[in-house]
C-alpha cells in the first residue's frame, strides 16, 4: 500500500512464482551461469575513516528576549481552550472469563476487519530464561502433526501472522488477521501448543541466527551504550547478562525448550483482543479453540528491578578504539513520586527534555553544537512507591566529550531558571496532555501502566488542572526534591584517545569496563 502497489499485483507474483518448475530453473541457471557470464567477488575490508576535527567557529549567541514580527503576532493569537477526551477505565475495556485463571480482556478496532489477539501467559523470561530462545525455536519448527512448511501455509492460506515473544513477565502469542480466520488461527496455536516438534536441526539453525544477531549487536556503539545503561544500573540483572548467551545456548536441547513452554501453560492467562468483537464473543471462540490447563498458577507479578543506590559519583567507560563518536548517558536515582508532585514532574521534563526546545537540547546542540543528539528526562517508577531516576544522553563527537559532560553534568547539577520560558512550557504540556489519548491498539497496555501506578481513572484528569497553574516554582521544587545534590552516574562508550580520560575523575571514580562483562556469554 505504502508503495502503490494493488493487492492483486502481490497475489499475481505469487502465482507465477508458483508456476515455476524444475525445468524454468534449469534453463534460467543455463542461460545465466554457463560459460558466458561475468563473476563478481567481495572481500570484507576496512576502508581508511576520515578523522573529524573540531572546527574553529565561535557560536552565534541569539539575541534573547527579541522576537520577529510574525513570531509576536503568532504568540497574540489566542489560543483554543483544551477539550481532553478522557479514558473510562470501566466502559474502554469489555471484560468476559474463558475459564478459571483465563480472562478476555476486548477493546473496539473500528476500522477495518483485522484483529490482534495475544495470548498472555503469566510468567516470563525473568523467572524462566529459556523462553527468551522459545519464540525463535517455534518459529522454526511445526508440530506432532505437521511440519514447519505446512504450518506455514496453513497460517498463509488464513493470512494471518504469528509471532512468539517472552518479555520479562510474559509469554505472548500473538495473532493478527482477518476476523473470519479467528478461531482457526487459535486452533492452530492451540496445536504448537499441545505438540511442538522436537527438531535438533531446527534449534542449531536458531543458535547459528542467534550468535550472527549477538556478533553484530555486540559492535555496535549504540547496543555497547545501552548494555553498559544496563549493568551501571542494575548490574546483575541486567537484561543483557540474564539473556542466554552462545555458550549457554548451545547446552540447552529441544526438550529444554518444550519443557520452559510446559511451565509456561500451567500460569494464569490473560487474553488481549483488539477488533470488532465483544469479550464474551472472543471468549466463546478461545475457549472452543484452545485447551488450558484446569488449574493454573497466579500470573507472576510486574517485574520491578532495583536499581543500584550509589552514595558518590561515578563514571563507567567501555574504551571502543576507532570510535569517532562517543555515546554518554548520565543518571541521577531519584525516589517515589508523591501524587502532588506530578505537575511539577510535567514541567520538569518538558522544560529540562521537551524535544528540540529542552534546555538539554538548545544548551548542548544548539547554543554550542557540541552534540549530534542531546535528550533527558525523569522516569517515574513503573508501580507506585517505585523511585524514579533521571536519565539523560548525549551523542557527540569524540573529542567535544568532556565539554559536552561539562554542560550536561552542570545543567542536572544547577538547572539553570529560564523563567521567560514558563509559559511556552505550560502552553507545549496542555497540548500535548490533551492529546494523549492512547491508540486503540495501546489502550489495554496503558490503563494496566496507569493502574500499576495506582490510579483508578484516567490520571491526565487530574493533570490538566494543575497545569493550568503551572509556575516554575513547581519545576524549582521537583529538581530539589528528585535530582539536586544526589550522586551523578556517567557511563561512556568512545575512543579515549580523542579526550583526556584522566579528567574524567572530576566527574567521580573511575571503573573502566570490559565488553566481556556486559553481555552474556
């Protein structure tokens, strides 16, 4: 569709390929690899990088406080009052039960025919890691009584997808499709479910895919950043270290996997349906189609992973030579976020992170271009009386590093008052609070992020009112309370012959970190 092609176009290509038999493929490798043809051949190789110097230019400081004559008339215009359209928490979610421990949980997809359905069994890869490797082994074989291919094909011929994850509290299935199709598409998860195939070739094929995915990953500066994130905040319960590495894949069997997949079935499930169906039609279509367990554990709780409480500052950096960018993030631990503390936490990030006109932004890339990307906010915990953290990044050229952690490290530490600035800031979150309505396909998981942080009703209710007298007093009190005068964590990814590594001690102790230490092996 996004390329202007007709549907009948697609099938038409298919139905040729289809055609083809034995001999099109002989004759198309004669004509095109007998003896006259023309052989290409490459080699990896290392090209030669151009080394990028700082330039010698002087910033342009902006005339502040002057406007241009279209931007004041821009700013008289009054602005339209808000009009939020607020979540029913009871009326947005039709609820029906399927069995014991099995619940539909259906919210209305008014436009077309497709669904998406997920199949949420209640526990996870923190609590059971081999259903991290689950979803690409089921991927890869069919069951006890078809195989791979035509398990496929069954799945095509309904055109429906199916895809398998475990995220840390949850084992999915997930199905998308034509409405028509539904209860054929849950006869068939109910199949893998039952009988999966034990197929060693297909898990060598799955540890081969794995380690070729972990080889790329693992160089790029990007991936080394965020696991570093990872093990400065949470050291051992990092994602990266609690993954199944190679080496550990390459002791796991089959069985393994079915075994973590049979564990997986005896929790609670919580069916999530987005289409044109009421949750008592969805729940008669699961209950006819999949066989559950008659008695089933509780679901395991939202995993919540504490992060590491330092009393002083410190700095991690991974040493990556030929780098010609360094990737720096900067955390402060925060703590738990009182409700009448929310309005000022609004204000905060948008006026410390608002995008291209957060002070981060315009202080560090704009005013003295000394980053290609510069971003930072406050997380709230993700369950209520959970701490928060700040957390910023920056992206900047390896040997601007230092001056561009200068800058960020004092705007966290200080927070400089830009009081002219309020009612941008003020004007930017009520639009933006008003039109935060969650997606139909985001609604499910939104009301479960609101209710884990204890609200009953749609908390931008709430919000709206207190932005409307938002000052920056507000702000001034949230950055006392949550980030002023606690430790600073630093974590760099660069090349520390482009900067003098020694000065970073004035940001705190110093721990130079493996790669070998950030991912599992």
């Amino acid at each position: 569709f996004g390329r202007g092609h007709s549907w009948a176009t697609s099938v038409d290509a298919l139905a040729r390929l289809a055609a083809v038999d034995r001999k099109a493929v002989i004759a198309a490798a004669e004509r095109y690899y007998g003896d006259d043809y023309l052989a290409f051949h490459s080699r990896v190789g290392f090209p030669g990088k151009d080394r990028l110097e700082k330039p010698v230019l002087k910033p342009i400081k902006p005339a502040a406080g002057r406007r241009s004559a279209f931007a004041r008339r821009l700013h008289e215009r009054p602005d339209p009052p808000a009009s939020p359209r607020y979540v029913d928490f009871a009326r947005a979610i039709d609820r029906a039960m399927v069995a014991p421990g099995v619940v539909v949980e259906a919210s209305a997809k008014p436009f077309t025919e497709l669904y998406t359905l997920e199949l949420r069994f209640g526990v996870g890869r923190y609590a059971i890691r081999e259903l991290g490797v689950v979803g690409d082994y089921l991927k890869s074989v069919g069951t006890r009584e078809r195989d791979a291919d035509a398990l496929r094909a069954a799945l095509f011929e309904l055109a429906t997808t199916l895809e398998v994850e475990a995220t840390e509290e949850a084992l999915i299935f997930r199905l998308e499709g034509p409405e028509a199709g539904l209860g054929a598409s849950l006869a068939l998860v109910d199949e893998i479910l039952r009988g999966p195939a034990e197929d060693r070739a297909a898990l060598r094929r799955v540890r081969r895919e794995r380690w070729g995915r972990a080889l790329v990953e693992r160089r790029q500066p990007s991936v080394i950043a965020d696991a570093l994130r990872e093990y400065a905040s949470y050291g051992e319960l990092s994602t990266y270290l609690r993954d199944v590495g190679p080496q550990e894949l390459r002791g796991l069997q089959p069985r393994d996997l079915i075994k973590a997949l049979d564990r997986a079935q005896g929790h609670a499930v919580t069916v999530r349906y987005v289409g044109r169906r009421s949750a008592a039609e969805v729940a008669r279509e699961v209950g006819a189609a999949v066989r559950f367990r008659d008695k089933l554990a509780p679901a395991k709780p939202r995993v919540v992973r504490e992060r590491i409480v330092r009393e002083r500052d410190r700095v991690f950096l991974v040493k990556r030579r030929q780098s010609l960018q360094t990737h720096v993030y900067a955390l402060v631990e925060g703590k738990a976020l009182a409700g009448d503390e929310r309005v000022g936490l609004a204000g905060f990030n948008e006026y410390l992170g608002g995008g291209m006109g957060g002070l981060i932004f315009q202080e560090i890339r704009e005013l003295r271009a000394l980053a290609y990307s510069a971003r930072g906010r406050y997380y709230e915990g993700v369950r209520a009386g959970a701490p928060g953290a700040l957390l910023a990044y920056v992206g900047t050229q390896g040997d601007k590093t230092l001056d561009a952690l200068d800058v960020l490290a004092e705007l966290i530490r200080e927070l400089p008052e830009r009081e002219g600035r309020i009612e941008s800031v003020r004007a930017a979150l009520l639009r933006s609070t008003e039109a935060a309505y969650p997606g139909f396909r985001q609604l499910q998981e939104t009301v479960e992020a609101w209710r884990l942080l204890g609200f009953g009703e749609d908390p931008r209710r709430g919000l709206m009112e207190g932005l409307e007298e938002l000052d920056f007093a507000a702000i001034r009190r949230f950055h006392a309370a949550h980030v002023a005068g606690r430790p600073l964590t630093v974590m760099i990814v660069g090349d520390p012959r482009r900067f003098d590594a020694d000065s970073l001690e004035r940001f705190g102790e110093v721990e130079v970190v493996s790669l070998r230490d950030l991912f599992a092996r």
